[in-house]
C-alpha cells in the first residue's frame, strides 16, 4: 500500500504487468541504462569519487574519525541527482529532497494493516497511509518545477541526463509528466538507498579483515598504480570484484524479493496451490547462506568467486541480488558500476582501520542496512594517487 502510494506503480520496479510496463523496461533497457549512457556518466562518478575523498580527508582532521554513512549517503544522493536532472540542487531543493527520500523510507518499512486488509483507508491507524499522500504531493510539486524550468531551456537532445531523455522521446514514446515523476522518483530513492547500503557493508567487512584489504590494494598497485582508478580498470580488478561479490552473498540489500511479483493466474507450484493475486518473495538471503549451496556459507572468502565466476546479474539463481527475469533491476549494472569505482577510490587511496567496535547486526527498513553505522579511521596510503 505504502509503494502504491508513493507513487511507485507508475514506476518500472512495481508497475503492474501490461503495456505500460513493458514500455518503461525497454526505455530503461534501450536509453536509460544502456550502455552507452552508464559509460557517458563515468566522469560524473570521477567527480563524486573525489568529492567523497575530500570530505574523508575534513572528517579526519576535523575529527580523528570517519562516519562513512554519511560520506556515502551524500556521495549517492548526488550522484543520483547528477544523473537524473543533470545538475547539482540548490541547497533548499537539496535539502529538501534528502528529507523527503528519509521520510519514504520510514514509511516504505512501516507496518501497516492496510497491506493485509485493504478497507479504503480505514486501517490507517498509524497514519501511515496519510502521510505518504503528504509526501507524494510534496514530491509532485518539487519534480513539477524541475521539469518546468527543464523545458523552459529547452534543447534535450544534447544532454545525458535521465529527465532530458525522458522529454526529448518522440511523441509516440513519450509519457506523462506524472510519469515521468514517479520513474525519477523512484530512481532517486531507489538509487541512494542501495549503493551507499552495499559500501558500508563492503567497507565494514574490510575492515574486520585486513588482510583481505591488503590484497584488494595489492591488486590495485599492480594494475592502476598511481594513477586513479577508472571504469576501464575494472575487468582487471578480479578480487575487488570478488570482494564485492562475497559481501552481496553475506548481506544482500533485498533479502527477499521482490514485492512486485503477483501470482497473475491460479496455479499449482508443487503441492501447493496458488490463488491469483498472490505476492510471491523470494528469500535471497536464505538461499545465499544455505549451506547445500555454498561451502561455509558463513565465511566471508572472496576467493570463492576466485574458483568459480558466478554472475550475479540474474542468470544464476545461487546469487541474483538484483532479482531474476523480467523484473529484474534494470539499473543493476550502473549501480556495480558506480559501487566498483567508489570501492577501488576508497581503498586505494586510504587503509582503514575500526574506530569503533564493528557491529554487523542488521536492520531491515527498504534495505538491509547495518543498524550501527560503521565508524572508521583513513590513513593515507604512501602510494600517491595522481
């Protein structure tokens, strides 16, 4: 009820079966994450990357410490906004709209009566469903005046942000402004949840094993040496990419997907039958520490994927984070991308170290999250990046 409120079935992750969604999968698949336009963001990424260097090295100075949630959270916020509207917010609308991504996320992870029991509303106790009609009038209007001043300049032809392309489409492929809001939106919401989630993790588990670190920047002295690492890098950074792997395994943002999925007609699934309409979840992190998949399910060893290169696009079921089939995250292979490149900047740069105890317990809100945020120390490598 909470997703369908905020507008998200207008949007490609849970916009029901039919025409309209098959339209917004092959614009998401031709246009909006192809890979001509994941390569043309590269330089924005760089910029972000370094951003998020800088306000490691003022954490450090300033405080002997590092929240790297914050550092992360900020790094994707804005890395999403470069990609949809093409240009940073002024400091209101930002400000703005990180509240109102905060504010969907507590709702997004409320309990509500109304997903069990649909009564128009009188369920609502808890106000849930009020306020995420608040919000999404709040975000109509903020998208509304983008998309104004958008079209008062004009000319969408030349730039590669995602808004510019929703409005150069022609007419016959063209949508509604409305729209276009609720698929932005949710690639801003989706967008800043997740890779800054995975890093945290990522980082978190670094940290508790720096020997594996060690190797991670081994391999980036070899291939990159002093320069700073760059998309193309990565086919050769294969334990980064093990690393990453592995963490995905142990901690998969969605642990269970995806709440898009309906039962579409009756059907019999083994011994059990299964009505129309029914949501079906699959629980990834079950099957990611099912010991009759995996050989010591609960180590956290990246040569694993060292010994066999398994995909986690979706074609192997063992590891599909990103969901499988038709509804699997068209926007998967920008947010690797986007985490493999802040991954190597962060380590090769810096080693890092706890300044506070590492606590791996889990909070589950739209994603699951560290529920301590993860408190470090960054020294400077001797290596210096250029």
């Amino acid at each position: 009820m909470s997703a369908r409120l905020l507008m998200f079935e207008r949007a490609i992750g849970f916009a029901p079966s039919g025409e309209y969604w098959r339209h917004l999968r092959r614009m998401a698949a031709n246009n909006m994450f192809s890979p001509r336009r994941i390569a043309s963001l590269e330089r924005l990424r760089s910029r972000v990357a370094d951003d998020m260097m800088d306000r490691v090295c003022k954490e450090m100075e300033e405080t002997g410490m590092v929240v790297l949630r914050g550092v992360l959270q900020k790094g994707s916020l804005d890395s999403i906004v470069g990609s949809v509207f093409g240009r940073s917010l002024g400091e209101v609308e930002g400000k703005e709209l990180v509240e109102m991504v905060k504010e969907g996320y507590e709702l997004i992870g409320k309990f509500n009566l109304e997903d069990y029991f649909s009564l128009g509303g009188l369920l609502d106790f808890h106000g849930v469903g009020r306020r995420c009609k608040d919000l999404a009038l709040r975000v109509k209007a903020l998208m509304a005046n983008i998309i104004k001043e958008r079209r008062t300049l004009g000319d969408f032809s030349k730039q590669d942000d995602f808004l510019s392309l929703l409005l150069a489409l022609p007419k016959e492929e063209s949508i509604s402004d409305s729209d276009i809001i609720a698929v932005l939106w949710e690639m801003i919401f989706r967008g800043t949840d997740v890779v800054a989630i995975l890093l945290e993790w990522i980082m978190a588990r670094v940290v508790l094993h720096p020997k594996i670190q060690a190797k991670a920047q081994q391999e980036l002295d070899t291939f990159v040496g002093d320069r700073s690492v760059q998309d193309s890098d990565m086919s050769k950074l294969r334990y980064l990419q093990a690393t990453v792997k592995e963490v995905l395994r142990l901690h998969p943002p969605g642990p269970l997907l995806s709440w898009a999925r309906l039962a579409i007609r009756d059907v019999h699934v083994d011994k059990f039958f299964i009505p129309a309409g029914t949501t079906a979840m699959v629980n990834m992190w079950a099957i990611t520490h099912d010991g009759s998949i995996w050989k010591d399910p609960w180590a956290f060893r990246p040569e694993r994927f060292l010994e066999e290169d398994l995909s986690i696009l979706g074609s192997d079921l063992r590891l599909s984070p990103f969901g499988s089939g038709r509804r699997v995250c068209p926007g998967r292979v920008l947010g690797l991308t986007t985490v493999h490149l802040w991954l190597a900047r962060l380590l090769q740069q810096y080693d890092w170290t706890a300044a506070q105890p590492v606590q791996l317990s889990e909070y589950l809100r739209l994603s699951l999250e560290m529920k301590k945020p993860l408190v470090c120390r960054a020294v400077l490598r001797d290596r210096v990046v250029k």
